[in-house]
C-alpha cells in the first residue's frame, strides 16, 4: 500500500514539474538553428600533426592521433590504421604498436590477432585540430 501511495505522489510531482522544465530555454553548441532547415557545413579544421606524439592529460587517457587521418578508413571491411600500427609493421613504419590490452577479449584471454571491442580506434583515440575551444575549460 505504501508503494502505491508513493508511486502515485512521484507520478503526480512528475507531472507538475515536466511543464515547468520544456517551458525553458535550451540552449545548445550548435546554436539557434531551425532543425527543419539544411545546416550549413561547418568549417573544416586542419588536423594538427606532432612530432613524438601528444602528452595524454592523465594517466590511462587513450593517446591521441599525432598524425592527420582524413585518408584512414575504418570499416568492417578494413582498418587502415593498422597498415602502421600493427605488431608486424610498427617498427618498419615508426609507428607506436598498439597496446597488448587491444589483443585481449572481455574475458582477458590474450588472442592472436586484433580484438573486435578495440577494431574501431577512433572510438578511444582522436585526431586534434588548432581550433578555439567551444567552451570554457579549466581541466
């Protein structure tokens, strides 16, 4: 009984609040755009490139892409990253290998080639571009 009581109350408060949440503004990064109008393409950003790579801002951060990557493509049928970061090729192309967490599965069986959670690098790992930040950042 006390769970039906309260759920009730919850549901009531939640209905008395939600009016009063939509009814302000929101406001986003992308900026007062119309949404049902075609967004102009934004300016593109040249990728920076650095020499010895990039400092990780704190321990364990994926490192990012010292290199420009607008060629790379990383599909399920390839992944060119791995032309130069492999653990055949690295060296060859003065390339970091990639780490030997990315050759372990879930379980932390080490595999004999490339784990499919860690396939897709641009999930942990970003190219940067010399762009003004979009908002203020004290990390």
């Amino acid at each position: 009984m006390k769970k039906v009581i309260l759920a009730t109350v919850a549901g009531a408060v939640m209905m008395i609040q939600a009016p009063l949440a939509m009814s302000e503004e929101v406001a986003s990064l992308r900026g007062d755009n119309n949404l049902d109008v075609e967004a102009q393409m934004f300016e593109k950003k040249k990728q920076v490139q650095v020499q010895g790579g990039i400092k990780r801002s704190w321990d364990l951060q994926p490192p990012s892409i010292p290199h420009d990557i607008e060629k790379d493509r990383v599909s399920l049928q390839e992944n060119t990253c791995m032309r130069c970061h492999n653990k055949e090729n690295h060296e060859k192309e003065k390339a970091p290998e990639i780490g030997e967490t990315h050759y372990k599965d879930r379980d932390g069986k080490t595999l004999t080639k490339l784990s499919s959670r860690r396939y897709f690098c641009r999930q942990c790992h970003t190219p940067q571009a010399d762009a003004p930040a979009l908002v203020e950042n004290t990390f």
